[in-house]
C-alpha cells in the first residue's frame, strides 16, 4: 500500500504537472484575502460638476481636463491620485449642512504643502464649514472643510503620519 | 537725483506689494487617508476585515486599518452621537464621496463582500479601458469601490 502511495505521488509528481497540492493549499487559495494597496481616486457627486469644481479651484487645485459629460478630474502634485467630480443620480441631492466635521460617513483626508493657504481660500471661497482638529499626540493639526454643497475634505500638512509612506 | 531715487524705491515697492498679494497655491500631494464614522465603529470595523483589510489596531473607538506597505489608511471612528449613517442606496452614483481603493484581487474581494452580506454591489466598466471597477456599500450604507491595481495609467501608485 505504501510503496503503491509513494509511485502515485511519484507520476504525479513528474507527469501530473510538477507540484503536489495537498487540500489544505486549496482552502488557503480560495480565502487568500485581497491585498489593498493605495486610495489613488476620490468620486465626488454633485447636481453641477462645472460649478462645484470652481470651488476646489479656488482651493488651488488645478483641473487636468473636463470630459464631454462635463466630469471634471483633478490630478494631485505628480499624478500621485485624482479627484474626480461627477454628477449624481437625477434623482438624489448632496447632504445638508453639518455643524461638525464627525457627521460625515466618509472623510478622505489630502495632504497639502501650505494648509494656512487652503484655510484663508477656503474662507475666501464662502466654505460653510472649517474646522480645525488638533492632535493629542503629535504638534498637528487638520482642517476639515465643507464645499458649497456641505461635502467634507480633511487637509492635513504634507508626511503628516510618520506610519505612512506617502509621495 | 533725490527725486529718482525715491521714485525707484516706490516701483520696487509697488511690485513686491503686488507679487506678495497673489500667493502661489497650495500644492495637493496626496490623499492618505480616509475616514468612516458610524455609530458602531467595532462592530462596522468587522466588515471590513472581513473584506481582507488587516486592523493594526481595534479597540471599541474602531479601528485604524493600514494598507499594504502602509500606503495609506482607513480609519473607522465614532460618528457624532445625535448623528445617523446615511440610507440605503440603490447605485453607486447616490452618495458625495466616494473613495476608490486598489486591489490585487476583485474576484475574491467580491465574494467576500457578498459573504459579509454588502448592501450593495455594482459593477462599472470603463468604455475606454475596459476595467471594471466595483462599488461595494457596507452594513452601514457607506459605498467604497475598488478597482484592480494600475487600473488608471494616469496616475502613479506603489
């Protein structure tokens, strides 16, 4: 019986494709989880692509191109990622006003070389909320600011979490 | 002479006062980081792992989530407490923002969504480069999508 096993993982070996996989292989294959490697692209969904991006150029983001449908995409400092503003569903409506910055389900946080520049053309631009976040831990803080339709960006300073390699 | 010489220094002044008026803007160098508040951010954190994103650290604030090589972050954190998760979505156009992680494996991703019991999972496909990118809402209706890795050639990611 055995020398019949060892013959069997023998042929496998040579003739059955090279590699024995033994069943413990195949749960590891099928649950292998998925690596997640980088957020290089922000959607943001507004009624009026064309008007909402005035607002985040005046933010001094700088618009690479506007598609026919009228999606306007905005590329980071060295194409390190995108926002894109897109149109919403016909039938749906931006969020209302927040008094504060942990209202929001979703808050995608930039990272910029001049933050007191981004909050003076926030203020500039009518932003209905700014409000500045200052960490316990470490001598930072983010501003976290509302576009006219009530979305909520953070902006911190540039490498401002030393556990993330960032461009 | 005294004249010219004051009139000079008027021009020097005059320009530096305007060049200093237009500051350059402020450059955008990266979004590192993304946020998710909910009303139960332990138990909402348990979607996500069960997604395959690996917590660096839980506790019952949430849990901040590194993604690979540390390339950036999820953070799931307390919500507002007279605040709610906004309503259930029928696509993925419905809600502001919407970030797009990278993957390196969407089929599993997808099956582990639906295993997690997603709300919603909607594939796109682009017509000019032919990726699809799926869009995936959680327990709490909050939509992420995720799209295969060097899915824009536009931009440069790790």
């Amino acid at each position: 019986m055995r020398r019949f096993e060892l013959a069997f993982v023998l042929c496998f070996t040579l003739f059955g494709g090279g590699t024995l996989v033994s069943a413990q292989d195949v749960v590891d294959a099928t649950q292998r989880a998925p690596l997640f490697t980088s957020t290089p692209t922000i959607l943001l969904r507004t009624p009026d692509p064309a008007n909402l991006a005035k607002f985040y150029e005046a933010l001094g983001m700088k618009i690479a191109r506007v598609s026919e449908r009228g999606s306007v995409f905005i590329y980071h400092e060295g194409n390190s990622g995108s926002l894109e503003i897109l149109k919403i569903d016909e039938n749906t409506q931006p969020g209302g006003p927040k008094t504060s910055r942990t209202q929001q389900g979703v808050v995608v946080i930039f990272e910029t070389d001049d933050l007191d520049e981004v909050v003076r053309r926030a203020e500039a631009a009518g932003s209905p909320l700014i409000e500045k976040w200052t960490s316990s831990q470490a001598p930072i803080s983010i501003y976290y600011i509302a576009d006219w339709e009530n979305n909520i960006f953070g902006y911190a300073p540039r490498y401002h979490n030393p556990n993330i390699n960032v461009p | 002479m005294k004249r010219r010489s004051w009139m000079a220094a008027f021009a020097v002044w005059v320009c530096a006062t305007a060049a200093g008026a237009q500051e350059p803007p402020p450059l955008y160098t990266s979004t590192p980081t993304v946020l998710l508040r909910s009303p139960d951010p332990e138990k909402l954190a348990e979607f996500y792992l069960a997604l395959g994103f690996k917590a660096a650290r839980s506790g019952d604030y949430g849990a901040i989530i590194y993604l690979e090589n540390n390339q950036g972050s999820l953070e799931i954190l307390k919500m507002d407490e007279g605040t709610q998760p906004g309503g259930a979505k029928t696509t993925r156009t419905q809600q502001g923002v919407v970030a797009i992680f990278e993957t390196t494996d969407q089929a599993e991703l997808v099956r582990r969504a639906k295993e997690a019991g997603a709300t919603l999972i909607e594939r796109w496909t682009s017509s000019e480069r032919g990726h699809s990118i799926y869009y995936v809402g959680d327990w709490e209706n909050n939509v992420f999508g995720f799209a295969p890795r060097y899915h824009n050639p536009n931009i440069k990611v790790p």
